[in-house]
C-alpha cells in the first residue's frame, strides 16, 4: 500500500475515469515516450505504460518510488523507468530526450514547470496534457480582455484547451479546490519565427507591461508618440489600452515596435 503524502503537495488520483480521459487527450502511440511527473499512487504510471512504449516517471519522495518501483514489478511492468529527484533540477541537466508530457503534477509546480518546458527548446515535449488547479486552467485559456503572462506565454508556444474539470472528490487526500485536465498542442517556435521575435526580448516586454498591468501600456513601456500611433496603427490597439486587454497577434506588433 503506498502510503499519502502531503509533505510535498500531492494529490492523487482516484477516479478511474479521469485516467482515461487524460490517455485519450495525449493521443498516445506505442513508440512515444513519455515524461510522468509526480507519479504517486501509480494509477496513472500503469496506464501510460500500457498504451505508450516507454515512460519516464519523476518523484520526488523516495519512499514513493520506492515503493512505486515494488508495485510494476508485482504487476509485471517493464517499460517504466523511475528517477528518484526534483523535476525542476533535472530538467536543467542532461535529461532524457522524450515526447510527451502527461502528468497528474504538485499544484505548486505548474507555472515554473510551463516556462521552463516551453522556453527552452531542448526540454520542450510534441504535447502536454496536465491536471492542474481548475482555475489555473482557466487563466491558461483566457483570451482579452482578461489576458495574463502565463496565458500568453503558453499560447506563444502551443494551442492551450481545457479538456474536462475534475472534482475535488477523485483526489486523495481531496485538495480544497476542483481541478481541471488541459492539453497543449502544437507546440513550437513557429509564433516567434513567423513573427521574427527574439523570445527573450519579447519575454522581457510582457513581464514588464504586465508588472505595471493597471497602466496604460503607453506609459507603462514608455513608448514615443510616433511609436503609440504605430501601434495604434498596425495593430488595432485602443488608445489607453491595458496588457490585458491584447492578443498575442497584437503582442507582437507591440515587440516589433517597442524592439
């Protein structure tokens, strides 16, 4: 029996229904391998294995995956390798390569993890299916006038869509708050080529419009006035906008002009 831990924010699956609707959404193939963080319980883990070629799972706790590595071998799993470490450490080494991300993850972990995969084009899986804080999600799929950074940096990369919400009832132990299952397809560098954008550059301008959000994007990048009409201009931006209130597609006009 593996035992519950909260030391490190886990909440794990119960619900055998939100395990198929996450392998569904992952459009698994028996030649991918996949990245699991937090495996926990294995619930997940044994349903990855079965529909995917090989899977990689990341915990945290060693106990855990000590006591994970004993249930495969009861259950005659072969193709799960378990690395016992801190996912955010790892991934900022010689990591496995892999293909999809597909992982029931510690809330605390999502925004950190996001930026870290989708950034950096070595780490960066073909997909990304993740139950996370349902509102979260909702901020990953927001669209303007209620625009965030982490919408926007998902959305730079890939197409972000909340599958289905998952009540608080198929954890344990059961979190205060309801979850949700997102994916992210589509993930590539295809924004920042088409648009000819430096990620850095553009990263930079978003952190600091949306530092300064209750302002008017004019004063908060203090952008010249030939500079204001331009984007005015090219990109339909209303005079006394806010960071909230624009696209991607018009927080690119925004790089190329503020650049």
């Amino acid at each position: 029996m593996i035992h519950n831990s909260r030391r490190l924010g886990q909440h794990f699956l119960r619900c055998r229904w939100v395990v198929s609707t996450i392998i569904h959404a992952a459009e698994l193939k028996s030649t991918d391998v996949v990245l699991e963080i937090g495996p926990g319980t294995g619930v997940l883990t044994r349903a990855l294995a079965h529909h995917a070629g090989r899977v990689i799972a990341v915990e945290k706790d060693e106990r855990l995956a000590a006591q994970l590595q004993n249930v495969l071998k009861g259950v005659g799993t072969k193709n799960v390798e378990i690395i016992t470490g801190d996912i955010l450490k790892l991934l900022k080494s010689d990591f496995r390569s892999y293909h999809k991300l597909v992982s029931n993850i510690p809330y605390y972990l999502t925004s950190r993890l996001l930026r870290l995969l989708l950034e950096d084009g070595s780490r960066r899986p073909e997909l990304i299916v993740l139950t996370i804080q349902k509102e979260v999600a909702q901020r990953i799929v927001a669209k303007p006038p209620h625009m965030n950074l982490l919408a926007l940096s998902v959305r730079a990369f890939g197409k972000p869509e909340i599958i289905k919400k998952v009540p608080a009832s198929c954890f344990s132990p059961k979190p205060k708050i309801d979850s949700a299952i997102i994916k992210i397809s589509d993930i590539s560098d295809a924004f920042f080529q088409k648009n000819g954008l430096d990620k850095t550059q553009f990263f930079a301008i978003l952190r600091r419009a949306f530092g300064n959000k209750r302002k008017i994007l004019s004063k908060t990048l203090k952008l010249k006035l030939d500079q204001h009409r331009m984007l005015i201009r090219a990109a339909g931006v209303p005079e006394k906008a806010r960071p909230e209130e624009l696209s991607l597609k018009q927080w690119a006009e925004v790089a190329k002009i503020r650049g």
